[in-house]
C-alpha cells in the first residue's frame, strides 16, 4: 500500500504518516517511496486506538517498541498492557476531576462579573472640567473662544457652544468637544466604526506586536514615574487603534490635565467611559478632530505620548503630526513615543503608497522619525530598539509576507 492510499485509509493528512515514521511509530519499506505493509496496517489500528485512549505519541511509542519486542502473545505481556490501560485511566480520572474543579471556578468567577456588572453605576458622564475653561482657544485666531448654550451638571460642562469671531465653531455634546473637522478620512478596507477597545479590532493585533507594544509602553511609564510630582498637561492623539494613558493613568498624579483626540466621537466615548470607571475624578478633555488643528491655547501642552499616533497619521495626512501640534507645546515638552518602522527597501513601504492616497514622504522609513522630528526643532534625546514582528497583525494591511516591522522607545526635546 502508497502513502496515499494509506493515508487514506485512515483519514490522515500524508504529512502526518510522514511524521509518524519520522518518529518510529511507522516502520514502512522503502523502494524508492514507502511502502506499507500488514505490520503498518495493524500498528496504525493501535496508534489511532490508542489515541482515543489520550495516549500521548511518546507513550504509544513505548507501547508500540513493547508490542514489537513481545508481539503481546504472553499472558505476562497482556498483564503489562493492562497496567498500562488502567494507569491511563486513572489519570485521566483525574484529570475529570481537576475539570470539574475548574468548571466550578469558573461558574463561580462568572456569577461574580455577573454581580460586579450589574452592580455597577456607570453613572452620568463627567463634563470638561473647568480647568480647561482658560485652555480653549481658536487654533485660527490664538484668542479665547467664547461659551455659549452652557449646560452644567456637577461642576462640568455637558453641552455647550465655543465660538470666535472669525466664525470658527465647535460644539459639546455630551462632555466631549467636537470640532468641524472631525470627519473619517480612513480608506474603505478599514472598519472605522472600531477602536481598540473593541474585539473585532483587538483580534486584528498579533499578541507578537502588542507584547511589544506593551515593552514600548512600560518604558513610556516609567520615564513619566520619575516626575510624577509635577503637575502636567498631557495629550495623546488618534487614540483610536492605540491608547497608552488609559491604562497606567492611575498611577500618575490626580494634578495633570489629560487631552485625548481622534475623529470618532464613538470611541472618545468608549474611552472616556473606561478611564472614567478607574479614575472618576479625572480631568480629561476629549476632542473629536482629525486635522490636528485643535481649539487649544498655544504653549500650553507639557508632554505628547506618541502611541503610534505618528504612524497612523502620517499614512492619512500629507504632514507630520508633531509639527502640526509645535505651536501648543510649550518650551520644555517632551515626547514620549513608541514608533514602528521598516528596513529602507522593504516592500511594505512599496504598498503603503499603492494602499493610501496621500500619505507623508518616507513614512515608516527608518530614518523618518529622527529626519522629521529635527526639522521642526526637536532632538531624539534616548532611543531604545524594542524588537521586531514579521507577523503584526491583519490590520497592518500593507504590511508584506515575513518582513519585519521594527519598534522602538524614544524620547524628544526641543533642541
């Protein structure tokens, strides 16, 4: 009998008879290809009985080198068999057991979610907090917008209207400042109704790229740690497919001001219900904008976390996200970012350029970071290499078979 014909038989993948012989289970001729025998035929009916058995292939190979050195006609060598059998299952009795033992944790950890979600008051959204009152700013005119139409509750702005004279508008619904340009520009083959936060977009990550991601971001915290004393403005951008501040935000000082931004008011909400539900008496801001041009005061912004966001912008947006945010950061700014990158004459950077319309120059290159950031005054002070995936994620669309997408830390100032 062929290998394909055998395989067959027995309802098995070629390449898993070719795997069996590689570890001695088959012992088939060989005349130029294999051939299977009656001796084959009756240890492949024991390897697949003894797999339903949950014998392990290490084991079934013992029992098989046992079978072929006794053929199993003694008595003695049933007797050996039969202690083989009534060992296995005891094991996996017990394995039942530790099962069972489980499945009761696991009813008990679900009626316990169970108690927590619906004990849980998610309360009234918090407004803007009127720290920012004097932060809000025409980003044409650099004069404070007028309010109007304000709706109050507990202290901060629900809705309202911000105006200047130049007939700029923004608007708040629901706590979050909405400007006129807040609109999707993302290409069709993204779903832009997720963010990160939601499972469809969470499966789209490898956990490859997040364990980096989370390397990157755990170097982000612990620089932030060390002036944690401070009183901070913070902003983070296109929180949309990235976020760091959300997660380590309850480690940091209830001082510092934190600005949120992307054009999905759908998300700004998601995420202002989580860092809410941690962190109740969070002053946050969450502005839906995806041009950068924000109704902020100039030189008002202490520190930038890049989660990625110059990456994502810089493949929608013919600039560079931290020149665009130059005229809001104050002298002594820092960012803080983790960045992705791919070698120079990747293919990658090839279909990035078919896949967007207009994206900025040498994006994802790997000088682009360092070239850019100096051309708008600021100097890369530390840098530390991550690591790299070959295998991202699917929603890295533009990303080639087997090439790496390098990741690294990095930390910039003013020159």
């Amino acid at each position: 009998m062929k290998i394909g014909e055998f395989s067959k038989k027995y309802q098995v993948p070629i390449d898993t008879v070719r795997y069996y012989i590689k570890l001695g289970l088959l012992l088939p001729e060989q005349k130029g290809q294999f051939y299977f025998n009656h001796t084959c035929v009756e240890d492949m009916e024991l390897i697949q009985e003894l797999k339903r058995y949950h014998f392990t292939l290490k084991e079934i190979h013992k029992i098989l080198s046992f079978k072929r050195v006794t053929s199993f006609n003694d008595m003695e060598d049933k007797k050996y068999y039969m202690r083989l059998l009534t060992r296995k299952k005891e094991e996996l009795c017990h394995e039942i057991q530790d099962r069972q033992r489980s499945i009761g944790e696991i009813e008990e950890k679900i009626v316990s979610l169970d108690t927590e979600i619906g004990a849980n008051n998610e309360g009234i959204p918090c407004g803007i907090s009127p720290s920012f009152i004097a932060l809000l700013y025409c980003p044409y005119c650099f004069v404070n917008l007028d309010l109007h139409h304000l709706f109050i509750r507990e202290g901060g702005i629900v809705s309202g209207k911000l105006e200047c004279r130049c007939s700029y508008i923004a608007t708040i619904q629901d706590g979050i400042l909405i400007t006129p340009d807040h609109y999707n520009v993302y290409p069709d083959i993204y779903n832009v109704s997720l963010c990160i936060y939601d499972y469809e977009r969470f499966e789209q990550f490898s956990s490859d790229f997040i364990t980096l991601a989370e390397r990157g971001y755990s170097r982000i915290h612990k620089y932030l740690m060390k002036e944690n004393h401070k009183p901070r403005t913070m902003i983070e951008t296109n929180v949309n497919d990235a976020a760091f501040l959300p997660k380590y935000i309850n480690s940091l000082s209830d001082e510092n001001l934190y600005i949120f931004s992307c054009y999905s008011v759908e998300t700004l909400q998601k995420l202002r219900k989580r860092i809410e539900q941690s962190k109740p008496d969070i002053q946050a801001l969450y502005i839906a904008n995806n041009n950068m041009k924000f109704p902020l005061k100039p030189n008002s912004i202490d520190v930038v976390i890049d989660s990625f966001s110059v990456n994502d912008i810089s493949l929608f947006y013919n600039f560079f996200p931290i020149e665009r945010l130059r005229s809001y950061l104050k002298d002594h700014v820092k960012v803080l970012g983790t960045h992705v990158y791919y070698d120079q004459h990747a293919n990658s950077i090839r279909k990035i350029n078919k896949i967007f319309p207009n994206p900025h120059a040498r994006t994802y290159y790997p000088s682009y970071l360092k070239d850019n950031l100096e051309d708008c005054g600021f100097d890369i002070v530390s840098k530390e290499y991550i690591g790299s995936s070959d295998k991202p994620g699917d929603f890295f669309i533009y990303h080639a078979t087997n090439e790496k997408l390098h990741m690294c830390f990095y930390i910039a100032e003013v020159g």
